[in-house]
C-alpha cells in the first residue's frame, strides 16, 4: 500500500435521518361520508452502519467525505399507509475500527470481525397516523405526530491495526527486513531511520499450515509518547496485538538500555501494554561470533531472548516457533 494512502484517523460529521411525519387523513369516499381518521405512520429515519471489511486496510475513503448523511422517512398516507423509510448509510471500514465521540473523546464502538454491522446513528421514528389517536369520545382526531429529529454530530474514527504479534523496536532494528523474510509482505526496507511510515501486516507460515499475523509498526523513538517522531500516531496501533517482540540490533551500543527505553515508552504510553506476552529478539546476529553473543546475555540476564539474523536465516526458524509456542501458552 502506498504510504500517502494509509489513513488511520479521520474526524466526520453524521447525521441519521428524520423520521416521516405520521398522516392526519380522514377517509373520506361517496358512500361512505364518515369513514374516521385512517392516516398511516410516517416512515423512520435512515440509519448511518458501520460495516467491516477485511478488504479494507485503511481509512483512506472516509478522509475526503466530511458529511454523512441519512435518508429522511417519508410521511405516512391515506389508507393507512406507512411511508418509506429513509435510506441506511453503511460506511465499510477495516477492521480494527473504533469510533469516539468527537466532542468529549468517549468510546462508543468498535469493529472487529468482517461482515459485522454496528449502528452508529439511529434514524429518528416515524411519527403516528392519527388512526391511532381515536377514541369513543373522539372518533374523527385531525391531528398527528410528527416524525422524530435524527441524531447528529462529530465522530471520530481511529483505526488499529489488528495482528497477533506487533514488533517493537528503534527505527532502523531490521523489523520490516524479518517481516519481508518470514511473509509475504514487502514493506520498504532502507539503512536510515523511518524507512517504515505506515503499518505492515504479514502472514507468516509456520509449520503443520498454521500461520499467524505480524504487524511491523513504525519504529519508536525516545519520547514517542509525547508525540515525538512518529510519536503517538502508531503507538496505537500496539495497543490490538496480544504479544510484543521486541527488537534491538547486534551493533547497539547499550542492548538492555534500549530495550529498558521501548519499555518505558509503552509504559509512558499505556500502562497495560506492559501485561502483555513479550520476547526479545536480538537482530542482525550475523555480526556476532558466539563470544558476543554470550557477553551480550550476560548483560540481558533474566530477559528471554534469542538472536537471530534475516540475511543469512540463522535462528529465523526458532524465533517462529518460540512465538507460536508463546502465542498459545
């Protein structure tokens, strides 16, 4: 997906329809001069649905189109006839979709499975006819309802990438070269910081035909739940995935003080990311003689951890299965 295609926020305004007036009609044929009150209901208001779609993996359609607005019901007529119901709007959204109230920020839906419908406005009611107001004193009523108001306002639209494993790490740790190795996906892949600027999401096969879904999100800096860097932008998107691995290179300086700094920043962040499944992955290992490698565990004594390098496919197999074996403990 082009990086200037993927939206994961946009702010909408929504108005769900007015309900149709309910009808006053007194039946009125040559033979029958008195026939009473026989006005039907007004129609309801059009809704305004949220769809999922797993085709979908970005907010892209919705950025343009500000204003969503419902059909209107239409009145009701003689004969007791209910008028027709406004138009629904059904907005397909990816899933992962959540909706907050664009006033106060309040949580107020989410999508999560395709093919799932959630109703974000409901249209107004469909006023009575006035066939529904007679009584044994009042048996000609000229009046009726009128149709509700619909409901409007902001909406504010927040996608987050749904996968099984979110991969944590500065920018430049190799996690979009893993994800290319391990998948099918071929995210940009480039030796200087923010190469990656969107989320990519790869399947990535394990053994037996079970696969499990990786997301490669945007490298995180020091200060990124401040909104430094790509900051808050895709921190979010961490927030779906039930375990993190993360990722600090062979040639860090400081490998425990990084990690300790990704961990921080999720905790700054929010704190319950910390409760989640997490693994750390030593990348680039091909730099390594075995001598390094055991200073370098040394040093990150008491921290699962494992090293591994894409290039030459050392321990690619292992880290797999210790996800999955983590995955469904």
């Amino acid at each position: 997906m082009a990086e200037s295609n993927f939206v994961d926020y946009v702010k909408i305004f929504c108005k769900s329809g007015q309900g149709g007036a309910g009808s006053a009609h007194l039946r009125r044929e040559k033979y029958i001069p008195k026939g009473g009150p026989d006005g039907g209901d007004g129609g309801r208001g059009g809704h305004i649905i949220l769809e999922g779609n797993e085709h979908k993996w970005t907010l892209l359609h919705l950025k343009y189109k500000k204003h969503i607005k419902a059909g209107n019901g239409e009145s009701g007529g003689a004969q007791r006839m209910t008028g027709a119901d406004g138009e629904d709007i059904i907005l397909e959204v990816p899933l992962g979709t959540i909706v907050r109230d664009g006033e106060t920020g309040e949580f107020i839906l989410e999508v999560t499975e395709h093919g799932q419908q959630k109703t974000l406005m409901k249209g107004g009611r469909g006023g009575q006819g006035n066939d529904h107001f007679k009584t044994s004193t009042n048996q000609t009523p000229r009046y009726a309802q009128p149709g509700e108001d619909g409901e409007e306002g902001w909406k504010i639209l927040e996608l987050k990438v749904l996968a099984d494993v979110g991969l944590v790490g500065f920018p430049s740790a190799g996690k979009s070269t893993l994800l290319s190795v391990v998948s099918a996906a071929k995210p940009k892949i480039a030796d200087y910081p923010f190469t990656t600027l969107t989320p990519n999401l790869g399947i990535v096969g394990h053994r037996e035909q079970r696969s499990f879904v990786m997301a490669d999100i945007p490298g995180i800096i020091e200060g990124a739940h401040e909104g430094k860097g790509l900051g808050l932008r895709f921190l979010r998107h961490i927030e779906r995935n039930p375990m993190l691995l993360f990722m600090v290179p062979a040639d860090s300086e400081d490998h425990l003080k990084e990690y300790n700094i990704l961990l921080s920043e999720l905790e700054k962040y929010n704190p319950e990311l910390l409760d989640k499944q997490r693994f750390l992955a030593i990348s680039k290992a091909d730099m390594l003689d075995q001598e390094l490698m055991k200073e370098i565990s040394t040093e990150l004594k008491g921290i699962p951890h494992l090293f591994f390098s894409s290039v030459t496919g050392y321990n690619v197999q292992q880290l797999k299965d210790t996800i999955w074996e983590i995955l469904n403990s």
